[in-house]
C-alpha cells in the first residue's frame, strides 16, 4: 500500500495469444471501479474484446466482484466502450466518453441501459 492508501498493482490478463496489461488501483472504502478504453486504433471489435476480457477478469477477482463497473472512453475506446456496455446491459452501471469516436458506436447507443 502507498502513502494514498490505495492498492496498486500491475495486472496481466490472459487474452487468447496476448497479454493486457493494466494498472489497477483500490482505494480502500472503493464502491466501484472505472476501466479506461483508450483506442490506438480503429478496430473497434478488438477493443471491445478486450474490453469484455478485461471486464470478465474484474467480475472474477475477489477484490472487484462486488464493486460497481462504469467505463471510462477515450477516443476510439469510447466507441468500444459504448460497444461492450450495450452488450453488458445493466452490469455496467455508467459510460463517459472524452473526445471519444461515439459516432463509431452508433448501431449500439440505443442499447445501453446505463447513464451515457
């Protein structure tokens, strides 16, 4: 634990032939946590993937099961983060999208249950 009171650690999850790799961090009286989709590039489907993966793998963790899920998109990634909430429904409980691509996402705005 650092000086802020957070867990910190360097995770890997096990993508098919890949690795994500991700920082995740805990406060201690955490009621949620926010996955951050920043896109590098227009496969939208792929990050959208790995952004399922990387959900899949908090949902599974015993220190993250239990926190409430929201995503947090960046350009491209906010396309895929639209993508994979709609596909979640209601397990992802808010979307923001910065400076984001939504426009990529169109077919799948209307499908989200969360606030967008």
């Amino acid at each position: 634990m650092n000086k802020n009171n957070l867990i910190e650690n360097l995770i890997y999850i096990p993508s098919g032939e890949v690795r994500l790799e991700g920082s995740l961090e805990i406060p201690e009286a955490a009621a949620g946590v926010v996955l951050f989709a920043h896109g590098m590039r227009f496969d939208i489907d792929l990050l959208a993937r790995r952004l399922l993966i990387a959900t899949k793998w908090l949902q599974e963790q015993e220190k993250t099961r239990n926190l409430a899920l929201g995503y947090f998109g960046a350009s491209t990634g906010a396309a895929a983060a639209i993508q994979t909430a709609a596909t979640l429904g209601e397990q992802v409980r808010a979307v923001v999208s910065r400076g984001g691509r939504p426009d990529l996402a169109w077919t799948y705005l209307d499908k989200i249950k969360s606030p967008t």
